[in-house]
C-alpha cells in the first residue's frame, strides 16, 4: 500500500515536472529568482527527449510499482502515460525531436518576452 501510494507520489510530481519544464517560465514574470529553477529543468527536459535517456523519476516510479506488486512499465513516462492523449500512433525519435522542439520554442518565446519586459522596467 505505502509503495503503491509512493508510486502515484512519484507520478504526480513527474507530471508537474513536466508542466514545470514547458510553463515555469510564465511564472518569472512574478518572481524573476524562478527563471534560476526553471531554465535548468527545461534544459534536463530537453536533454531527455533528444538523447532518448529514461528520466530517474521513470525508473523510480517503476520500482515503487514493482515494490507495490504492480507491473512497472518499459517506456518512458510521455510513452506510458501522455502518448496514448497527444500522439496515438506511437512515439517515434522525430516526435520526441518534436517535442524538444516545442519545449525549447515556447520557452525562448516567454524568455525573450520576459527580457523585453525587465528592460524596459529599468
């Protein structure tokens, strides 16, 4: 039970990680100390889909569920849980390219918009 409850700990967490690295620079534009936080996740967030590496909170949530009496599950995270919502078709290297893109792009955007705004608050 505890192990079972741990896991969907771990999930959640996973999931606002993932928000997190796609919308945490929108949260800058309220407390500048955040971009420190954020601009080094959305790079892990990168870094995991164009290298195809399983993220450590996967592996630990697998564990946990294993540890519960569950089955774990042999993809990443965005495999298991967000694909079957975005991409029914499978999750191929272009899609996770895709998505470091999209990662990338909104952020630069936000970021680009947040240094417009500090300048000209100066």
């Amino acid at each position: 039970m505890l192990f079972r409850l741990a896991a969907t700990l771990v999930l959640l967490l996973h999931l606002g990680f993932i928000v997190f690295v796609m919308l945490g620079g929108l949260l800058a534009w309220r407390r500048r100390w955040i971009a420190a936080l954020h601009l080094p996740a959305a790079a892990w967030g990168c870094w995991v889909e164009l290298s195809g590496v399983v993220c450590p909170l996967t592996l630990l949530e697998n564990l946990l569920r294993r540890r519960a009496g569950q089955a774990g599950y042999t993809q990443g995270f965005v495999e298991h849980y967000l694909l079957a919502l975005i991409y029914p078709h499978g999750l191929t290297r272009g899609v996770q390219f895709a998505l470091a893109a999209l990662v990338l792009g909104v952020n630069a955007a936000v970021y680009a918009a947040l240094l417009r705004h500090w300048r000209a608050r100066r």
